[in-house]
C-alpha cells in the first residue's frame, strides 16, 4: 500500500521580472524542508523557457512521495513549525502572482491510495 507514488506539482506564476528570483528563492528557502520531510524533487520546469524581463514566468516544481502515508507526512511535518509561514506569506508572496498545489497519482494506484 506504501509502494504507490503521488506527485505533488507546485505551479507558481511569478510577477512580471522576478522569475529566476522566485525559482531561487524557491530553492533555498522550500526545498532543503521538503526534502527532510521526505518529499524527492523530480522536476523543476519554467515557461515560456526564457526568463521574462517585462513579463511573467510559470514555474513548476514537480516532488514525489510514497503513497498517503508519504503525502499526510510531508503535509503534516510542513505545518507542525511554522518555519515556512514567513516565506511563503511573505517573501515569496512579493513575487508570486499566483500559487497552486496538485496531487497526482497514475489512476492503477488511486484504489490502494484511497484504502487507507
């Protein structure tokens, strides 16, 4: 039941010229934490792929976990400090115009996902 793997994708649009600076930023201040609470970053990926001066770019972040227990964990440690809460209401909100957050899993492991 543990053998599964959900991807967690996070989708970030930076304001207009501070591409690079978010990915940065998202790399130092988020994934050293990540990592320690057992998420694995598989891929990090920018659109358009040239960082835009006058324009926004769309970062994505694509981390992997072993089945509901690795995702309740990983969600569950984010939350239990608080270190993050500053940077990600904050600093990296200075940079952000738009955050979201998905879950994903290939559809033969959603029954042994959902069995918990």
């Amino acid at each position: 039941m543990s053998g599964e793997t959900v991807y967690i994708v996070d989708q970030m649009t930076s304001k207009p010229g501070m591409g690079h600076a978010l990915l940065d930023a998202y790399m130092q201040r988020y994934a050293p934490d990540a990592k320690q609470r057992g998420m694995t970053l598989e891929h990090t990926w920018v659109a358009p792929p040239v960082w835009l001066e006058d324009g926004s770019n769309t970062l994505f972040f694509v981390w992997s976990v072993k089945g509901a227990k690795g995702v309740w964990g990983s969600l569950i440690a984010g939350r239990r400090g608080n270190a993050l809460d500053k940077w990600w209401w904050e600093d990296a909100a200075a940079m952000i115009v738009s955050r979201e957050r998905f879950f994903l899993s290939n559809p033969s492991d959603i029954a042994s996902l959902t069995n918990v």
